[in-house]
C-alpha cells in the first residue's frame, strides 16, 4: 500500500545490505553484532528477553525518566527496568495466557483496540515529522482557504423588535435601568415580534457588516451593526433601530476583532491541519483496502435480528445466556460488589515492539512485580 512504501524501501535497502555484506569482510562483524542482540538475558515462563529486546526499550525511554526511575548508572538502569519491567510483563502475559483472559469479551476489546492504536501509530510515524510537509503543499493550501486566515470584524448583538418607535422607547428604557441580561431576555420574550430569536433573549450571534450572523441561516439588516458600531461594548444604541418597518432596541455585547494572517503567521497551523488531513485520509484508505480485501460473509438478517433497547442507556436490549454485557456496562463492578476495579498497567512499549512513536511517562511500572524470575 501506497502509506506503507517508506516501511518496504527501508526493508529493501537492508535486504540489499545484507547480501552485500554476505561478500564483504565485515559479515563476520555483522554476525557477531547479531548474535550480541539475540543473546538471551531473561527467561520468564514461556518467555525470553534478548538484549536487542532490552535496548530497544532504553532506546525510547528519555534520559531524565531512566535517572528519575531507574537509578543513577548504567548497572543499575539495566537490571531495574529488567526486574521491574521486562520480567514483569513476561509473567503476566504468560499469567493471562494460563487464566484464558482473551476469552473475556472485554479483554478481548481492549486487545482489539490495542493493536488498532499501534496500527494508527505506525501510520502516523510513517509520514515523519510535520516539517517534511513541502512549503508549496502550505503555500496551495493557504491560497485556497483564506477565509480561514482572514476574516472581518463581528459584533455581538442582542436585539429586541418592536411594532412600533413608542413602543421600542420604552422597551429600551426599561433595559437601561439595570443592563441585566436576564432582564433584557424577559423584555424580548414579552415584547419581540421577532420569535425566531426572541426565545433564546434576543441573541442574534456575531454579526458582520452586512448582517450576516454566525448562527446559520440567520441575516439581519446591516442597519443594525451600523447602529452598533458607534458605541462600545456592553452599550445600548440610544436610539431605536428602523428595521423592517419595526423599530429595533439594539444591545452591543461584545466583539470579535478583525483577523488577518500572514503566509508565515499561519503556516504553523497548516501544517498541523494538513498532517492531521494526511493521516485522516491514510487511515480511511487503509480501513477501505483492508474491509475490501478481508470483510465477507455479512450476514444481514442476523443483524437485524439483535434486540437494542432505545428507551434506555443500554445498547444491548434482552441479555440471553452466554450474551457479552452491553457496551455501557463493560468495565463496571456489580452493584455492592466489593472487588476493586481491575489494575490497569501504565502504557509501556512491549518487549517485541521496536521504539515507538511516543513514550509516556512512567510512574514506576508495576507498582507491586511479581516473584522474581531466572535471568540466567
């Protein structure tokens, strides 16, 4: 796949390494480099830990975190993220592997979304850092949305129509005694004739020079932010507004600056949006070739057939024997149960993962390890 091409050059370029170096004098070395990194240095169970393995792990753990956690030197790093980490996870996965626990539906979910995160990972790290995004790729994209690094001055209005000027004056006096927002939405609901926005007080949103309003499909006439724009925030327009053969009491509640963005200045939120844009469209791409290639058998009227109850919180209607609990109620502790809530491990990357994109911070992984095993 086209996402996956960096990943097979890479491949290609070792591969063509190694057969080179099957005729060169340092096959020896490259050998012996080898059999270094496979050497064993743990065995937990049914698992093994080679020393590849465990530099893989150092290699993405940040300097300051190994001296926090691990100790001040070299010897002692190595053999505290061994016991309290490598081996750890070694037993455990043997543990869960022994009590079945992939049998349970929820585990069986939480590895289903695991490996589907890893995927979206290894996608992102595919694409390399944002500053690979070409500057034309930046350049095209600002000149095609400059409604986005442009816009004009918006004002926020609330508004009261009136039937009449008398009407609209006495309106505005009542609203001037104490500037209440709450007070102004009760004279909108009782004297508006405008009842689209009459119930939500008189909120016309943010309006530009033509009377165009942030809440979709709403205009106004532009009389009114001309009204509004000779006086300040928070003021009233002393005078009732003519609109529409109706008299408006105009109320400025604040406002939005005029925006105007420079190639530069925006150029760092491009990038941003363009590499969330790639990934998006990598991740679609990559879900549709692999539901193409591997999704058959759906079987339609058996779908129809599951009971969904929609007057309550469950997805799922009538439980039967054997049925996975409703989505809402994965997780959760029967009611009065007094079992804690299942240990959740801190992220780490796994033994037969290489570096990752991201390393988390580690608080100290596991809290309580358990019986120690040979590393011999």
């Amino acid at each position: 796949m086209r996402l996956l091409q960096p990943a097979r050059l890479a491949a290609a370029l070792v591969g063509l390494a190694v057969l080179a170096s099957a005729r060169s004098p340092h096959a020896a070395v490259d050998a012996a480099e080898q059999a270094r990194r496979d050497a064993v240095v743990a065995r937990a169970g049914t698992r093994t830990a080679t020393v590849g393995q465990l530099e893989n792990l150092l290699a993405v753990i940040p300097r300051y975190q190994l001296l926090d956690s691990f100790g001040t030197t070299p010897d002692a790093i190595r053999h505290k993220l061994l016991d309290t980490v490598v081996v750890p996870d070694m037993l455990y996965s043997d543990g869960a592997e022994d009590r079945k626990l992939t049998d349970n539906p929820d585990i069986a979910r939480r590895l289903l979304t695991a490996r589907a995160e890893a995927t979206e990972r290894a996608i992102e790290k595919g694409f390399g850092p944002t500053s690979n995004i070409p500057v034309s790729d930046l350049r095209a994209y600002f000149d095609s949305h400059k409604e986005q690094f442009e816009a004009p001055i918006k004002i926020g209005l609330w508004r009261i129509l009136c039937a009449t000027q008398d009407e609209a004056r006495l309106v505005l006096a009542e609203a001037q005694k104490d500037g209440d927002p709450k007070h102004y939405g009760q004279l909108a609901r009782e004297h508006s004739r405008d009842k689209a926005t009459s119930e939500r007080g008189g909120d016309l949103g943010l309006i530009i020079a033509d009377g165009t309003s942030s809440e979709t499909g709403l205009k106004v006439d532009p009389a009114l932010f001309a009204a509004a724009a000779r006086v300040k925030d928070g003021q009233f327009v002393p005078e009732p507004v003519p609109e529409q053969g109706m008299f408006a009491v105009v109320w400025r509640r604040g406002t939005l600056p005029e925006r105007h963005q420079t190639f530069e200045q925006a150029s760092p939120q491009i990038r941003e949006q363009l590499a969330k844009q790639r990934f998006k469209d990598a991740v679609t791409k990559l879900t549709a070739d692999l539901r193409a290639a591997h999704v058959h058998d759906l079987n339609e009227s058996a779908i129809d057939g599951l009971e969904i109850d929609t007057e309550s919180t469950e997805i799922l209607g009538k439980r039967r024997p054997g049925q996975a609990a409703p989505i809402t109620q994965i997780g959760q502790r029967p009611s009065g149960s007094a079992m804690p809530s299942p240990r959740i491990s801190p992220a780490l990357p796994r033994l037969h993962e290489g570096p990752p994109t991201n390393m988390p911070m580690m608080p100290g992984h596991p809290a309580s390890p358990p019986p120690a095993a040979s590393t011999r």
